[in-house]
C-alpha cells in the first residue's frame, strides 16, 4: 500500500507542475506578442518544451506501469525514449523559429514594453518557483530531472526580470533579441545533447560503460567460469537496464553446483540493479549454439 500511495503522490505532484506550466506557457505567448518581447517568446518555447516534458512523463509515466503483454514482452517503458524524441523535434522547430524573429532584430532592435517584461517575469518567476516547490518534495528520478528543468526556468526569469529593469531606465532594446538568442542556444545545445542519448538507447547502444566494465569484472572474479561471451546491455529507457550473456564453465559440474553459482551470480549483480536479466550457462567445451552456423 505505501508503494501505490508514493505512486499516487508523484503523479499528482507531476500533474500539478504540468496544468501549471501550461498555463503560464499560455500566457508567455500572449505575453510576448503584446510586450513585443522576443526574449519572453524564446522562453515561451522553452515552457512549450518543459511542459511537454512534464506532459509526457505524466501519462507515459502512467502507461509505462501497464504490465508486459504478448506483444509488448519487456512492458511500454520505452514509451519514455518516444516521449523524448516528440520534445526534442518540437523544441528544435519552435528554437529555429525563435532564431528566425530574434536575429534580424540584432541589426533592427525594437524597444519592448518594459513593464510588461517585468510583469511576466515577476509572474514567472512565481509559477515557475511554486512548481519546482512542489516537485522538490519527490523523491522519484523523474521529479528530480522536471525539478532542474522548472529551476532552470526560474533562472530564465529571473534574467528577463533583470532586463526589463536595465530597459526602463537605458534604452538598450538590442538587449532583448541577444537574452532571446542567448536562451535559444542554451535550449539547442542540451536538446542536441538528450536526442544523441535518446538515440544511442533507442538503437540499443550500451547505457552506461561503468556499469558494462564493472559487470565484466564480476564475471572474471569467479573463478568457475572460462569466460563469457555475447555479453549484451541495453537500457529499455535509460533507467531499468537489460543484461544477456553466455557464460562457459570451467568444468563440468553437478546441477546443485549450477543452483548455487546462480546464486553467486544474483549476488554480484545485485548492485547493478538489473530489470533484467538472461544468463545461460554452457558446459566445459560446449560449442554455443549462437555461434554454430546456419544451414
């Protein structure tokens, strides 16, 4: 019962963080018309990718807990990896849009409404920090990566709020298209760097090279294996990982001795926190059927 309470207390904590960003991503877009900000319409975008981010991981969230079925046999958590790709696209066709309006202004800087700048940034530095309050109390690695994201918009507001005060008093209005270039670029670069991850796993890459070497220097420490080959791992969605392998014995040995290397085996991998695990034993100078050849 205290698992399906801590599930249900994450999912809401999340949904809340998600109507909230929404709805203020809303209003950015409004905002940033009337105040003819391009610096609050970059950040707009970058809400438009937290909010799908937060969206994605509410309900895919959801979806990822429905168990395996006949066709889907490791379950829908790779659901996430998809969810991923749909935030990247949508981030890197809103950030090319924002570089479109943003750089010609560097030659023609428009003065923007400077108080409606400091009003949405007031304003989003609020919501933006409420949210982050609210998934701060989680304790989920999904709450913990949307709680940087919303900190980071807090840090996005708090540099319009700088701005706009800077603007009411020295008309600098070239200031705002550089913030807006500033924050498009900073959005760009993370987004390039999680779709090259988001790749990697979906072309089942290996997740993580520490975990793959300290499994490898389990294996050797054991001294009833030879050795072991077709050693694979793979991540369903970069957090519950997948291990096969082939090991061969050293010699041949009773099926009580097998049960008892099994459970040698479970122990040592025990740390690596494994949702999966496949691992078949070959006796002393067996050939591996993977390896016989095909008719």
């Amino acid at each position: 019962m205290h698992s399906h309470s801590h599930d249900d207390n994450s999912s809401t904590r999340i949904g809340w963080a998600f109507f909230l960003n929404v709805g203020f991503t809303i209003i950015e877009f409004i905002g940033g018309v009337l105040t003819n900000s391009t610096a609050i319409m970059a950040d707009a975008v970058h809400d438009l990718g937290d909010s799908l981010s937060i969206g994605l991981a509410w309900v895919l969230a959801k979806l990822g807990k429905k168990p395996a079925s006949s066709s889907f046999s490791y379950g829908y958590k790779r659901l996430s990896l998809l969810g991923s790709l749909i935030n990247g696209i949508v981030l890197i066709a809103g950030s090319g849009w924002v570089l479109y309006q943003s750089i010609p202004r560097l030659f023609n800087p428009e003065m923007p409404v400077t108080e409606g700048m400091l009003a949405l940034s007031i304003f989003g530095i609020a919501v933006n920090g409420f949210a982050a309050f609210k998934l701060s109390k989680g304790e989920t690695l999904n709450e913990k990566v949307l709680n940087w994201h919303l900190l980071e918009d807090v840090l996005g507001w708090v540099a319009v709020f700088i701005v706009s005060v800077v603007l009411m008093f020295v008309e600098w209005p070239i200031l705002d298209p550089i913030l807006a270039i500033g924050f498009t670029l900073f959005i760009l670069v993370n987004v390039v760097r999680n779709i090259g991850s988001t790749l990697k796993l979906f072309l089942q890459g290996v997740p993580d090279q520490g975990i793959a070497k300290g499994i490898e220097e389990k294996l050797k420490s054991i001294s009833e294996f030879k050795h072991f080959h077709h050693l694979h791992l793979w991540s369903l969605d970069g957090e519950s990982h997948v291990l096969t392998v082939h090991i061969e014995l050293a010699a041949d040995v009773s099926l009580e001795d097998q049960r008892n290397l099994k459970r040698r085996l479970s122990a040592v991998l025990a740390e690596f926190e494994l949702s999966h695990t496949t691992v078949e034993f070959e006796l002393h100078n067996e050939p591996c059927r993977d390896d016989v050849p095909k008719e």
